[in-house]
C-alpha cells in the first residue's frame, strides 16, 4: 500500500502538479492519459484518489458508477456526456483541468461479453467515449476497481485507463505503521502498546479498513467495560470479532508504463 503511494506519486501526482505541468507540455513529453487503481474492499483506493485530487490542487468529481444511470437505459450515458462536457468547457475558459473519479468502475464497464441488454452495452461504449484522451480535454480521469479482469478490455487500451496500478493488503511492516497512527492518540495500555509488534502480525493481509475497525472497536470496547486503557484482551475480542477472511496481497504492479506514453 506504501509503495502505491510512492508510484502513484512517480506516475500521477507529479506529470499533473502544477509545478511541473507547464514544463513537461513545453517540452512535449507526454503523460499516462488515464488511471486505473485496483484491489480488494477496504484497500485504501477511494482515500488515495482523494489524496491525489489534493496534492495535485485539481478540482475533483467522483462518481459511484454503481449509483448513477438505471435500467430503462441511456440516462448514464446521458450523465456522463454531461458531465464531461461541462468540465471540458472550463477547462477551456480556465486552464485548470479537473480530476474525476470513477469508482465501482466495473459496474458499468464489465466486459461486454457478459452484457445482457444493449443499453448495458451502450453505456460501456459512452463511457469509452467520454474517457477516450479525455486527459487532453482537461480531465484527468481515475477509475476505481475491486475487479479488474472484469473489466472490458477496451477500457484498458492506450488513451483511456491504460496506467494499472495495484493496491495490495498491508504486509508487516506496513500493518505495524497503520496501528502505530490509529493507536498514538487512543487511550492504550502500556501492555497493548509493548505488543505492537504482536498485533502486527495478525493484523498483516488485512485491509487498512479492517485494521482501523478492530483497533477502534478495541477502544470502545475498554470504554464499556469501564477501563482506562485499552488492553490486549480488548484486542483479541474485537480481532476474532471484526476480522475479514482477507488473503495477504502481492506488492505493487505498475502495468502499461513506458517512455513512449
């Protein structure tokens, strides 16, 4: 998860800075066009896409896929023509793009072979149009997906979302720095705090959403009981509680990245 943010800063937050925006248009070197973050419930991709909307200063716009558009057809595509259309017109009055987020992405955008209307097959071919280099018209667009190879495979083609980006699970070290932040203004007891390295190894392929829900839960749980602290009993009740049948997840895969895009 960790070194997600590091690439997704190397290959999004940085071509889009301002900082670094006008120089990199000047010397005509060209930019992912669009980007797509992937992985399991709770991993963090929703977080992350705010974060880039913030460090990079852009506008954001996100949308749930999976809440818009309905099933006498055409109103998503609708939606979404709108939408862009609007941003590309400010972009043209005020230089600024705007990021927009596309989460739950394969609601709509699952492979077109598993379409069983036409309108579900239209609102795919929409989609494509709206997000087709739709980075050179002022929106910087991040898809969002728990499924990748659901996907339709057009949606992962050069000019739209063609920058993967996979978010995995916590190892270690990485849960170990999620419980060090959630605990360090929680009241905890000096025995939980001397088990950090403990808690980390069963919090480990767990998603940060989990290992907040437990650590929380913890917590609370001290407080019902009438406890000043927070123990590692505490612990272990809301981790055999709260804890989700997560697989521990590989590291980070860049895909699609080369000096040509």
């Amino acid at each position: 998860m960790f070194q997600a943010k590091k690439d997704i800063e190397e290959f999004i937050i940085k071509p889009w800075h301002k900082d670094f925006r006008d120089k990199i248009i000047e010397n005509k070197l060209n930019r992912p066009s669009g980007f797509l973050l992937s992985g399991p419930p709770g991993c963090g991709k929703t977080y992350i896409m705010k974060a880039i909307a913030a460090q990079t200063g852009y506008d954001l716009y996100e949308i749930n896929l999976a809440n818009i558009g309905d099933s006498s057809g055409y109103k998503t595509q609708n939606d979404l023509k709108d939408l862009f259309d609007n941003l590309e017109e400010l972009y043209k009055l005020t230089g600024e793009p705007s990021i927009v987020i596309l989460d739950e992405l394969d609601s709509i955008a699952m492979d077109r072979k598993n379409c069983q209307t036409d309108w579900k097959k239209d609102d795919i071919n929409a989609l494509l149009m709206v997000i087709n280099n739709s980075a050179q018209r002022g929106v910087i667009v991040v898809g969002a997906t728990n499924d990748y190879d659901a996907l339709d495979s057009a949606v992962k083609r050069s000019g739209r979302l063609d920058k993967h980006i996979e978010i995995g699970l916590p190892d270690y070290e990485e849960a170990k720095d999620i419980a060090d932040k959630i605990l360090a203004d929680r009241p905890i007891g000096s025995e939980l705090y001397s088990n950090i390295d403990t808690l980390a190894q069963k919090l480990k392929g767990l998603s940060p959403a989990t290992i907040s829900s437990i650590l929380h839960n913890a917590c609370l749980n001290a407080i019902y009981e009438y406890k000043d602290a927070a123990t590692m009993e505490d612990f272990d009740k809301m981790y055999e509680s709260l804890k989700r049948d997560q697989k521990p997840s590989g590291r980070v895969r860049i895909k699609g990245f080369s000096a040509d895009n």
